[in-house]
C-alpha cells in the first residue's frame, strides 16, 4: 500500500460535479482498505447510470436518490465487482428505483482454472468481503456496449483483483473501480484474485489513449499511463524481491511477506501475505518457483534455477 495524499477528502454523502454529466458520491465506510470510502458515480443529466452503488448503506442509498434533480432518473445499475463495498447495495437501489442491475456474473464468474483449484482445495478469502449473494439481473460481456440516455459505457473484463472485475470505458475516460487506483496498489488475493490476469489487465489498459481514470476509492487519476506504469513495475519489483528472498532457501509466503513488507503496518501483513502468494502462483505458473508438496497458501517455495 501507498501513503494515502492527504488533499482527497470529500464530503461524505455529497454528489460532486466532477464533469458534464459525472457525479461522484463518497459512501460512508472509510477504513484502511477502503480509504475516504467508495466512489459511486453517477453518469447522464437525464436517465442516468450509476456505477457501484456501494455498500449496504441506508444513509448511503438516500444519497444516492437524494442526488436525483427534477426529472431525472436512474436507468441502470453497473456493478463493477462483487466486493462487499461496491455491490450490496445495488438490489435495495433497484427495488427503489425499477431499474437493473447489470455485472459481469456472481462471485465467481471469470475466477481462472488455477484459482478455482485452490478454491476447490479449501482455500477461502483472506476477508476482503465476497458479497455471495450477488444475482444481477442482466451479466455484461467483455467488449459489450451499454447504452443509456445520453451516454455510452464499454464493458472491459479486468480479472485480477477479483475474477468478475470490470472497468468502464466512457470514450477517453475510464472508471476501473479497484483494478486501479491512485492512492494504494489493487490487492490480489487467492482464490479470488489472480496476479496472472491483474497482470494482463493491465497490459490491456495500457494499450490504450486514456485521458482519466476515475478509481472506485480515491481521486481521480489524471496521468493514467504513468499510474499503469508505475502498478506494472510495482508489481515487477515484487516478483524481484521474492525471487531475491527465495534465492537465499525456500520460504513460505507469510515469512516473505514478513521480510519483505517492512513498512506494512502489523494489521495490514495478512493482506501483504496474500500479496505475496499471489506471486507466488503467478511465478509457479511461469515455472520461476515450485511448491515442496501441493499448491496451497501454507506451502513452502523454492526457486527454479
């Protein structure tokens, strides 16, 4: 994680105009994980989409209809991923308003064949919040076009942070929810996060001209390829430092996280050592490292040549 700026702190509740036909409304569930509280905005001046409607939040739902003008209404509901603090409240806001949910599936739609093993092994989260009981009324595709009043959202499949990540391209600007953001590195935990597809995501979002992105927690990021950049060898730097650590004996992830987070506050190693056994999957699939017995986050690594 990076050290939070500390000039992004918006009122809470409060739908700011943050372009023609964008508005963004910060719900109240700040913590460390989630910074000031998640971002949902609100795309259109008439009929009008909103992306991440949040966690499950009655004060945050009023805010949300509360933010409706004179003749305006909500068309579609589009949640980015099914993270306890982007998705619940997409059903209540529904029921509220008629209108409905769309997301790429339910909390396992797009999980790989790799992550779904360890899943099937017994591997759970590491309590970043799945919200299992996500149904949404319509899935979305990868390159789909979603049309409303006014305005045009494209659906990108962005894996890696969780299986059923999406971004949404609206022309040069992109919302990408937890994928990227501008205040701390994405999490990617097993079984649900895979370094591999976060990885290639990446590698897609770069591969395109964005003029902004807007992150599901944070300020918006205005130098999208620099950020892109800097996640790519974040990343990069990770893998070198755990290839470093397994050239000196093989290791399981949670004493490399202790050796190599040495900055990471106490209660944040945990998720650091989900970090690192994400890597450590990734580097297994490049046949860089192997496990001493099965694949599973307890397993002790050694290198490869």
């Amino acid at each position: 994680m990076m050290q939070p700026p500390d000039d992004f702190d918006p009122p809470v509740g409060a739908a700011i105009d943050l372009a023609s036909g964008l508005r963004r409304i910060v719900a109240p569930n700040p913590s460390p994980m989630t910074y000031r509280g998640t971002n949902t905005y609100l795309v259109g001046t008439r009929e009008l989409a909103v992306i991440d409607p949040g966690p499950d939040s009655a004060a945050h739902l009023e805010a949300i209809l509360a933010a409706l003008g004179p003749g305006q209404s909500i068309s579609h509901i589009l949640v980015t991923h099914t993270h306890l603090d982007h998705s619940p409240l997409a059903r209540p806001l529904s029921e509220r308003t008629g209108a409905p949910v769309l997301a790429y599936g339910g909390p396992e739609a797009g999980r790989s064949a790799v992550m779904q093993a360890l899943a099937n092994s017994g591997l759970a989260g590491g309590g970043e919040g799945i919200d299992h009981g996500f149904l949404p009324d319509r899935t979305v595709a990868d390159g789909e076009t979603i049309a409303g009043d006014g305005w045009t959202l494209e659906v990108i499949h962005t894996p890696g942070h969780l299986g059923n990540h999406i971004a949404l391209a609206w022309e040069d600007i992109c919302f990408t929810a937890d994928h990227v953001m501008g205040w701390a590195s994405s999490l990617v935990s097993p079984p649900d996060g895979d370094l591999t597809d976060f990885m290639a995501a990446c590698a897609r979002l770069r591969a395109r001209d964005w003029r902004r992105f807007h992150p599901g927690h944070g300020a918006p990021v205005d130098a999208p390829a620099a950020r892109l950049d800097w996640l790519i060898e974040h990343r990069m730097g990770r893998e070198a430092a755990i290839l470093d650590a397994l050239a000196d004996g093989a290791a399981t992830a949670r004493l490399l996280a202790e050796r190599i987070y040495t900055d990471t506050p106490r209660a944040l190693l945990p998720a650091a050592e989900r970090n690192v056994f994400a890597h450590l999957v990734d580097l297994y699939g490049k046949d860089r490292i192997r496990p001493i017995g099965e694949l599973a986050a307890d397993a002790t690594f050694e290198r490869l040549g």
